[in-house]
C-alpha cells in the first residue's frame, strides 16, 4: 500500500477541486481503488501505487483547471476520473497542453476528452476541418473558441459564423419582424456560444463594423471569404450542392470549420445530406482533417451519453 499527502494553500483550496463534495472522495475509491481523506489544507491518498499516482494525477488536472480560472464541478472531476481511468495518466496529462485563450476577461479553453484533442489539433493543422459527431461533444464551441482565439491574435480579420435555415425555412414567412428578426432565434446558439469568448460590448462592435457576422448560409452564395475564420454549423442539413457551394468560397488566408451530426438530419427524404457527402468525398483530399467525435466525447450530464449509445444500438439493430 502506498500513502500519499497533497498540501495546498489552505482549507478552501483543497476542498474547490472536489467541489468540497464527500461523495467525489468516494467516487475515486469506486473508480481508482484509492481512499481519499481531506483536512486543513490537505488531501491523503491511499492505496496500490499505481492507483495512487492516478489519483494524483486527478488532483493535478483539477488544480490546473482551478489555476485557469475555472472551478471544478462534480462533472469535472467525474469526467477526470474517467480520463485517467480509461486512457491513463500520459493521456490525461497532454489534454492541459492545449489551451485556447478567447479574452482576457474569459477562462482558458482546454480539450476534456482526446476526441476533442484530435478535432483542435485538426484545426490547427487544416484548412479545412470537417468535425462531425453526436450533440455535446462541443463541435461547434471548441470551433468558436478556435476563431475568437485566431481573430483576437491577428491571425484573421474576420468571424463568420453560419448554419443553413432548413428547420426554420417551412415556417419562417410566419414569424414576425424583418429577416434579421425572423432568424435570430434560430442562430442563436452561435451567439450564446460567442458571449461565452468575449465580452458582450465587443461583440457587438465587432458585429456593426462586420467583423463577425452571424448568418444563413443562403448569404454565402457568390462570395469569396478572404483573411477569415468561417464556421458551418449544423451541416447535416446542407444539401451536397449547398456543401460545395460553401467549401468553394473560401479565399486567401481562410480557415474552415464544418460541423453536424448525421444522425439529427432534418433534409426531406428524397435529398441527401451535403455533409455525409463531404465525409465521404474529402477523405480523399489529404489536406482536409476529418475527425468523428464519438459517445465518449459528450460533455453534458452522463445520462446523456447512455442515451446517446442506447440510441445508436438501436439504430444499429433496425438496419
């Protein structure tokens, strides 16, 4: 048996990384094997040697996140265990080496699954990225993150942001306002996710001088995208001359992002999705990542994640 102390500044400290919850403390003797007991400023754990150095390990992580101004949840220390439980110590320690930094003003963005690892260092690496996977494995936020973080540093001059209106297309003449008025319910998830990065005073200066723009992807047509950081959202519901409509738009300087879930396909029957089509037909294309995210990168409650499975064996028996 192995015993190991963990010191910190004070009581408080050592109790924000276990979200001062008991039951997290036996959540590790659960999942790691360790037993876990915390006093003034301190935190024992004991157990076989390797499952120690995991434990510290979580403890690490937690700290980190803490250190880049994020308190640790019952969902982060869960999601940490599982990390380390699963892939290891090496894995768990080189998702804390991707930070993505939005604002000042705002926490530090880092990876929680190596899915997501994947899909930022996709980023990086491409011009064209393709991520697809099932809802809350953060396609779309590691992406606005990726472009807030590109257009504070210089690196692009402009954000766009934009999502075909398939759902809200049959009903939209029925809603009232102007255009703009008619489609802000349905893009604002891409706001929500942008207040998220920057304060609320800069987005919209940015917005009145059309350096971030938030639109339907019918605004794209005969336009050359140059200097940017494009984003398409929900590109299941693209039709394929709808996708390549989008990819050949971008210009000189442009980074592209494309996003969806090919199993929330809002298309009528008879049309095929633009972003089946592109998986398919940009594997070819070495410059373009694709990257699948996976059930095990979904970052909401874990109920989700069982549904999200539960779902796809069924899909899975029907075919």
């Amino acid at each position: 048996m192995a015993t190991l102390t963990l010191h910190y500044e004070n009581a408080r400290q050592a109790q924000q990384l276990f979200d001062n919850d008991s039951n997290n403390l036996w959540l590790l003797k659960a999942e790691l094997g360790v037993e876990a007991t915390s006093r003034e400023g301190w935190v024992r754990l004991e157990g076989k040697q390797d499952s120690v150095d995991r434990a510290k390990e979580v403890f690490r992580s937690l700290q980190d996140l803490l250190d880049s101004g994020q308190r640790p949840g019952k969902r982060e220390f869960v999601q940490t265990i599982e990390m380390v439980k699963e892939n290891g110590v090496d894995a768990l320690k080189s998702l804390f080496e991707d930070r993505i930094t939005t604002s000042p003003s705002k926490v530090v963005i880092t990876p929680k699954t190596l899915g997501q690892r994947e899909y930022i260092h996709s980023i990086k690496g491409h011009d064209v990225t393709v991520g697809a996977g099932p809802a809350g494995t953060g396609k779309t936020y590691l992406a606005m993150a990726m472009a807030v973080n590109a257009f504070t540093r210089g690196d692009v001059s402009r954000i766009i942001l934009t999502r075909p209106a398939v759902e809200a297309g049959e009903t939209l003449g029925f809603l009232p306002g102007d255009l703009k008025e008619k489609l802000s319910p349905y893009l604002r998830p891409l706001h929500d996710a942008l207040m998220d990065m920057m304060p609320a005073e800069n987005i919209q200066k940015h917005m009145d001088r059309e350096a971030i723009e938030i639109a339907p992807l019918a605004y794209m047509r005969g336009r050359t995208l140059n200097n940017a950081f494009v984003i398409l959202d929900e590109a299941q519901n693209t039709t394929d001359e709808q996708m390549f409509m989008f990819l050949t738009r971008l210009g000189y300087n442009t980074k592209a992002v494309v996003t969806g879930d090919t199993t929330q396909i809002d298309l009528p029957a008879q049309k095929r999705s633009g972003l089946i089509e592109a998986l398919e037909t940009l594997a070819k294309v070495k410059e373009v990542g694709l990257v699948k995210l996976e059930e095990k990168d979904v970052i909401r409650h874990p109920l989700v994640r069982r549904i999200i499975k539960a779902y796809e064996e069924r899909r899975q028996c029907d075919q």
